[in-house]
C-alpha cells in the first residue's frame, strides 16, 4: 500500500508539468529498451547538431545500417539515466525534424523512442527514434532544468518515460542538410 501511494502521489506530483507527465516503470524485469519502445521519452542531449557533419558520419561511417540516404539528416545521440540506478540507462541515436531548433549537449527534450538495435536508419521517421519536442535548451535558465530533475527524482521508475501521446510524424518535415557523404550542403543553415 504504501509503494502505490507513492506511485500514485509520484504521478499526480508529475502531472504538475504537463509535458513531463508520467512515471511508469519501464525498469522493472531488465525490460526497458522494449518497454520504451513507441513511447515518447524524456531525454538529455549526449551530443548534438553539427554544423560541419551529419551525426552518422562523424561518428559511424561504416555502421549498422546508415546509408546514404541517412546521411543527409540531422542526428543527435540522447540518453536517459535512471535515478535509482545510475547504470540503467536509455541510448539512442534520434532524428531530427526542421520544427527543432539546432541541438547542443545538455538540451532535454523528447523523443518518440525507438531502440538503436531494432533502428532502420534507412527508413528514416518510419523505423527512428524522432525528437519530437524541446523541453529546455541548455542556455534556459536552471528553473527549467530543476523542474525535469525533481520530476524524475520522485519518481520510482525515473527512466524519463512519459504519458504524453506520440504525436503523428506528419506533423514533421526533414530536410536534406548534408550531402552522401554527410557534409554540409553549400547554402544551408541549421534552424535556430
């Protein structure tokens, strides 16, 4: 009784910040790459936008699936630690869409979750973890910050998952930024 009361507590404490709503266990039973999957996940910046190459190709060139097609997006690496766990953690490589302004690490936002092993970078949005909305910019204020870090703190299962529906990818646009090889294209910025 009591682990449901702050289950319950945990969950209406959350539903305070509308974006960050929801604590749901996806660390429970080693599930939490296929308990994440398909859902959206609130999740820190490792590395962001480069103005110089697409993601892919500075650090994968020969790797999994990335083709040439994939690298001619935008890509970021974002992750999500647990607080009662500092081992489990949730990696993953994300698309970008033009809706997002340029990322940098230590930016939070949200990620419609998709794990790197069952990725097809090929099929783009189809089979990708997709960011999918900017929660806080690492310049924002602290204010911003703590509001996310005390959310998953008091939470049992804070692995970022959230209740907030995965929004349709329609809604987004991905433009070409890079060339088959994955260098910036003459004439394009990245969105501010």
């Amino acid at each position: 009784m009591k682990n449901y009361l702050k289950s319950v507590a945990c969950l209406c404490l959350v539903g305070a910040f509308s974006s960050l709503a929801g604590c749901a266990s996806m660390a429970e039973d080693g599930k939490i790459y296929t308990g994440a999957e398909g859902k959206i996940v609130r999740m820190t910046v490792t590395y962001g936008d480069s103005d110089g190459h697409t993601l892919p190709h500075t650090f994968f060139p020969a790797s999994w699936n990335f083709n040439t097609t994939a690298n001619q997006y935008r890509w970021v690496h974002v992750l999500a630690t647990s607080n009662v766990d500092d081992d489990t953690n949730l990696h993953t490589i994300a698309l970008v869409p033009d809706q997002i302004p340029q990322l940098h690490y230590g930016d939070w936002v949200e990620v419609k979750f998709h794990k790197l092993s069952a990725t097809n970078f090929g099929l783009l949005q189809a089979d990708t973890a997709v960011v999918t909305k900017v929660l806080c910019l690492a310049s924002d204020s602290n204010e911003c910050r703590r509001k996310i870090t005390w959310a998953a703190k008091n939470c049992r299962y804070p692995l970022g998952e959230t209740d907030e529906p995965v929004p349709g990818m329609n809604r987004f646009t991905f433009s070409k930024y890079y060339d088959q090889n994955g260098d910036k294209l003459p004439g394009t910025s990245l969105p501010q």
